[in-house]
C-alpha cells in the first residue's frame, strides 16, 4: 500500500482495487471500500477533535493495575443499561483523595470530567478522566425531584389508572432482599393474619448496580404468573442511595405497565421513592404491607360474628313485628267473631222481608179496592144493569141495534134481549 502526500486517502495497489479512495464515506461502494484500518484512522481523528465533557453515572465496577499505574472504572447510565469504560491515570486518583475520601465503591453516583478516547487498534471508544465527584444527596434530590415532575404529568401517578387490591389474594408475589428483615416481616404478619396465604418470592439484589435490572426481571416475571393476585416489592430502610434503585425510570414504567396490582413497602414511613407514587397501593413499612394485601381472619370472624348477630337480631324484630301486626288483625271482630256479622245481615235481611211483604200485602189491599170500586162503576154503567130495569135491547137478524122504527121492515123478525134472556118478535 501507498500513502499519497497531503490529505489525499491511502490507495492499495494490485489489480482488484485501482485509484483513489473515496475521502467521505457516503462515497464508497462495494467496489471501492474503505480498509477497516482508514475507518478506524478517521475515527480516532474524529475522537480526538473531540472537548473533554462531563458525564454522570453509576460505578459498576473498579479494577486498579498498579503496576500501569491505572485504575479502570466502568460507568453504568442509572436508568437504562448502558456503559462505558473510564481510564483513570493513578496520578489522577492520588489527586482526587480530597473529592473522593472513601476512593471509589461499586454503587456509586460520580459525575467525571473525561476525554473521549479511541483506540484504533482494537476499535474500543472509552474516555479518559481528569477529575471525579460524587453526587451529593441535593443533587440527588433535585434530579429525583424533575424526574417525578416529568413522570408525573405523563399521568403515570394518576390516580384513575391505579388497581384496586383482592380481597383474598391466591397467590402473593414477593420482591424482596436475600433473608431480608423486610421478607420476615411479610411473611410472618401476612401469616398471622391469613395462615393459608400463599407467597411467591424471589429474592433478588435491593441495592447497587443490579438492583434495577433484578427487581425489573422479578417484577415482569411475577406479573406473567396467573395466579399471582398481587405483587409487593419490599426492602429495608437505607439512605437516599441505598434507595435509589426504586425510584429508577425503567423500574417505574415497569410497575406502571404491570397488570397485576402492585404494592410499594420501602424502607420506612419517611423514606419516599417514586416507586411509592406509581405503585397501586403504598405501605408505609414492609409490615405494613402484610397488613394491606390479606385480611385478619380473627378480625374477619369478629365483623362475621357480629353481622350474624345483627342478622338475627334483625330478622327476630321482624318476625315479632309481623306477629304483633298478625295478632291484631285477627282480634279485629271480623275475624274473631265473623258469625256477628252474619247475624247483623241476617237481621236486615228479615227486616226487608217483612218490610216487603208489608209494602205488597199494602199494594194489593189498595188494587183490590181499586178493583171493587171499578167493578161497581162498571155494574152501575153496564146495559145489563139498565137491563134489569125493565129495558130491552132490540137488534135485527143481522144484530144490528134497532134505534127507530125505520130501521126495520114489517115482518121482519127481531130479537129482544132483557135482563134474564133473549126473545124473539115479529115486527108488524
């Protein structure tokens, strides 16, 4: 290979690649490419053009190498899984003894001003340090403070999206420490309260560099179980750092994508990771916990015992209101003499009747005199009655009356009708 002089790129000699490289990268091809050493050449030029930054983050782990005088801390982002190697000169890490009193420890949040640093050979980026602080617990605070902020109005305390906890949990999922007092205290308080509860535990790390990753993977794991009913994440109290791990954003939208309920019991009363505000239910202490996810039976056979008690209770007062109310229905007199009122209707039955028979014997006493006395008009008004009088009633053959001599013929014969007969006559 032959290196042109000035800023023309390096060319290879032989029949397969002929002429200039490319000088950007968007003009190679497939016929032309870039060796890798040209890449990681321009890289490096690229790097170390670069200003020195200060970043933050979480020591994950110290190697020191004395013997090249260097110590090699690797940086973790607090929130997501990512890192990066940080060289530190020991001349550095001697100057550093006021900043840093107890050196660097796994766990830790330090801000470094650094120097990006690339190395060719092997193609590793990594930054080289100059200077190393710890975060204090304000800033701390501060940076958990915007975060809640931000969380916050994403609606993720909201609480409209928070689950109500079952009342009798099959099966309780338990996030805690390795023989942690905080696992102690759940179990044995849950036990006391409901000894056939159920716990699914998985003992994970609570504090340090895993302690997201872990508490994350248990959390999902648990939440994929169908017969966990409720999960609770727990630990001890710590301070602000020891407790940093729940208030982690992955952690957070992990507990407010779960479908299960979730209950947060860290550390004490006063201790307040944003754990607490995204979990459905928060526990002011691990014990506090038990006490929240299942009920007391002693407790729940007394409320049951005294339901019973007012159920009977009630029940009795009914029944002796009905009765009383029952037992003045039959004393009213229709029902304990109803033969009284039989003999009232009776007694008005038969006073109708001979008002009845009074009325009819009355009105035909009244038509009988009525009869008779027509009777007599009719007698008195009647031919017969002129008939016994002495008179006759003279009609022809045909029987029509005779009223004049002119209506009959001589020789014409006639009948006489008297009183007590008829007689026949011949009319001269």
């Amino acid at each position: 290979m032959t290196t042109e002089n000035g800023t023309g790129p390096a060319r290879l000699d032989g029949p397969a690649r002929l002429g200039p490289l490319p000088d950007l990268a968007a003009d190679t091809t497939a016929e032309r490419p870039w060796p890798l050493r040209l890449l990681l050449t321009k890289i490096d030029g690229y790097v170390a053009k670069m200003s020195p930054v200060w970043v933050e983050g979480q020591v994950i782990a110290v190697n020191s190498r004395p013997s090249a005088g260097t110590v090699y801390v690797t940086l973790r982002d607090a929130d997501v899984d990512m890192s990066m190697q940080v060289t530190v000169w020991q001349n550095v890490m001697n100057s550093l003894r006021e900043n840093l009193p107890d050196g660097l420890r796994e766990g830790a949040r330090v801000v470094v001003r650094a120097k990006p640093s690339f190395y060719a050979k092997r193609g590793m980026l990594s930054l080289q340090a100059s200077d190393i602080r710890p975060v204090g617990e304000g800033e701390l605070l501060a940076q958990l403070e915007r975060m809640k902020r931000r969380l916050e109005a994403e609606g993720l305390f909201s609480a409209s999206r928070k689950k109500r906890l079952p009342f009798l949990p099959r099966v309780v999922g338990l996030v805690c420490g390795r023989g942690s007092a905080a696992e102690h205290d759940v179990v044995e308080n849950a036990r006391l309260r409901w000894p056939g509860v159920r716990f699914d535990i998985r003992a994970v790390a609570v504090q340090g560099v895993k302690a997201v990753e872990q508490v994350t993977a248990a959390l999902q794991e648990l939440d994929a179980e169908g017969e966990v009913d409720v999960i609770v994440i727990t630990r001890g109290g710590g301070s602000v750092e020891d407790l940093l791990a729940f208030s982690n954003e992955t952690l957070v939208r992990a507990v407010a994508a779960a479908r299960t309920p979730v209950v947060s019991a860290i550390g004490h009363e006063t201790d307040s990771p944003l754990l607490d505000f995204v979990a459905d239910v928060r526990a002011s202490t691990p014990t506090d916990a038990a006490r929240r996810v299942v009920p007391d039976v002693a407790e729940e056979a007394r409320q049951l015992g005294q339901a019973r008690t007012r159920m009977r209770t009630a029940v009795a007062g009914r029944l002796a209101r009905e009765e009383s109310a029952l037992a003045a229905v039959r004393s009213r007199p229709a029902l304990a003499a109803p033969q009284q009122m039989l003999d009232a209707r009776v007694q008005e039955l038969d006073l109708a009747r001979g008002r009845m028979r009074t009325a009819v014997a009355s009105r035909l006493d009244r038509a009988g005199d009525e009869v008779r006395h027509l009777r007599r008009q009719v007698a008195a008004l009647s031919p017969a009655a002129t008939l016994t009088r002495g008179y006759a009633v003279v009609q022809t053959g045909a029987g029509r009356v005779v009223r004049a001599p002119e209506d009959v013929t001589p020789g014409e014969m006639l009948r006489l009708r008297v009183a007590e007969g008829e007689l026949s006559a011949r009319a001269e």
